[in-house]
C-alpha cells in the first residue's frame, strides 16, 4: 500500500513538472511571437506595393523588391552604410583596446590617487550627454574647425569609454592574480602580462564590450547630423534613412526596407557574437 501511494505521488510529481514545462514553453513562445510579429510585419511590408501598405497581407500580392531598388539607385543607403562603418570601426577597435588598458591599470596596478581617478573617470557616466554636446560642438567648430568632417566622430572614441573602462576593471579583477605572478617571476613585463595574459583571456568580456559600443555607435542619429549633417555624401546610415521621409509624404514600405536593411548588420553581429556576449555579460563582476 505504501510503495503504491509513493508511486501514484511520484506519478503526480512528474505530470506536475511535464505540465509546468508546456505552460514555461507556451509563454514563452508567446513572448517570442510577440517581440517578432513588429520584425515580420516590417520584413513583409518592404516587399509589398507602395499602396498596398493600406490592404495589408502577410504574402504580399505582388511581392516587389522596388523598395530595396530605390534605396540602392536613389538614396545610395549602400554609400551611407560604408560611412558608417568607417566612422565607427575604428573608434570602437581602438577604444576598447584603450578601455581595458586603463581597467587592468585600475585593477591591478597601485598607484597614488588611484580610487579618486577612478571614481572621478566614472562620474562622468552621470553627465548626460546633453549637457556636453553644446560645448564640444562649440570647441570642435571654433578650435579644431572639425565641423564638416567625420573627425569628431572618430578621435574622441580612440580613448575608450567610462562604462567599458568599468565593466573590463570588473572582469579582470575575476582572474587569478597567480598567473601574473609567474609570468612576473619569469621576466615578463607588465606590458608583456596585459597582452599576453590579460587580454586573451578577457576576450568574451572584449567582444561583449565590442557588440554594445558598436550597436550604440551604428544607431546615433544626434551626432552624425551635428557634424556632418550639411553634407550629403558624408551622411550615415541613420541620416540616409532619415532623408526617406519628407514634409510631404512618408512612404512607408520604403522606410520599413531601410529599416531592414539597417538590422542586418547588428542582427548579424549579433548572431555570430552571441556566446561570447552572453559569457562575457554573465562573468562580468564575479570575483575570484
């Protein structure tokens, strides 16, 4: 009587976890199908009719691939795409690289003033970029004579950001410190230590710092019109995108093709990035 009582409970203990499994899978794919429908429904309207935006259908009839034509032939989204990369490749490549030098400095080496430095680097996260924006316009335009150019794009990115700086200092400070310890007995430098140690282990942390500075550099808007908005064949993606829409029509379909056109490069990113992201993210603030 017993074993069949402990039976039918361990019966009723496994439907239990087979049906809080379905309900798990269910919301879940219902979470899915709603953060996908906005995508579908923008992938599906770039290949419909100008008009037919007003009878929409999830196969459109006829299918076209006139939006992607006219973003090619009449807005140069192509030319806009390679500005973009080029405004921030660099500035994000370098940046990083400047980023994690100055986090295993922060980490690792004690130095007089070294919290103070640090906290004061950070606080400027808490500026709002608003607040600067007015005065380096001012200082890139009068001093430097930037204004026009891709520069202010560029250069300020080479040296790193406040939050990357943070988030590598929180890694590093998770790796063992007896590996310095015997590369310093066997002569190396602590050059020597930070590329050869330091860095290639760091690399989920790298890559997870290189996809957020790249996604947030790609979708700025403010900065490319400040600086090289009054010039077109200096445009950005973003701003090639923005010159779709007029005063006096909005057409649609096409913005929805560029906006396509705009994820592939992220989504892509993304896609080949993400077990180093997510690892990276996750390992982020764990200490030895």
């Amino acid at each position: 009587m017993i074993e069949k009582n402990a039976l039918n409970e361990l019966k009723k203990y496994k439907a239990k976890r087979v049906l809080a499994k379905v309900l798990t899978y269910v919301l879940l794919t219902l979470c899915a199908a709603l953060i996908l429908i906005p995508f579908l429904f923008a992938f599906v309207t770039s290949f419909t009719e100008p008009m037919g935006i007003f009878d929409f259908k999830w196969i459109p009839s006829p299918i076209t691939t006139e939006n992607y034509e006219k973003l090619f032939t009449d807005y140069n989204i192509l030319g806009g795409l390679l500005n973009t990369l080029i405004y921030i490749l660099p500035p994000i490549t370098i940046g990083v690289l400047t980023s994690a030098m100055a986090a295993y400095g922060f980490a690792r080496v004690r130095f007089p003033g070294r919290n103070l430095l640090f906290f004061s680097t950070l606080a400027t996260v808490l500026v709002p970029g608003i607040i600067t924006m007015i005065p380096s316009f001012v200082m890139y335009a009068n001093i430097y004579n930037w204004v026009g150019t891709p520069l202010p794009l560029i250069v300020p990115g080479l040296f790193g950001a406040a939050m990357t700086m943070f988030f590598m200092k929180q890694y590093i400070e998770g790796i063992p410190k007896s590996l310095e310890e015997a590369a310093f007995i066997d002569g190396m430098s602590r050059g020597g230590v930070f590329f050869r140690i330091i860095l290639p282990l760091s690399k989920t942390a790298l890559i997870a710092q290189f996809v957020l500075s790249f996604n947030g550099a790609y979708n700025d808007y403010l900065g490319p019109l400040l600086y090289v908005g009054t010039k077109e064949e200096l445009f950005t993606l973003q701003l090639v995108l923005q010159k779709i829409q007029t005063k006096g029509n909005t057409p649609y379909t096409l913005m929805t093709a560029g906006a396509v056109m705009a994820l592939i490069p992220t989504l892509t990113m993304f896609i080949f990035a993400q077990r180093y992201f997510i690892e990276g993210i996750v390992m982020t603030g764990l200490k030895e």
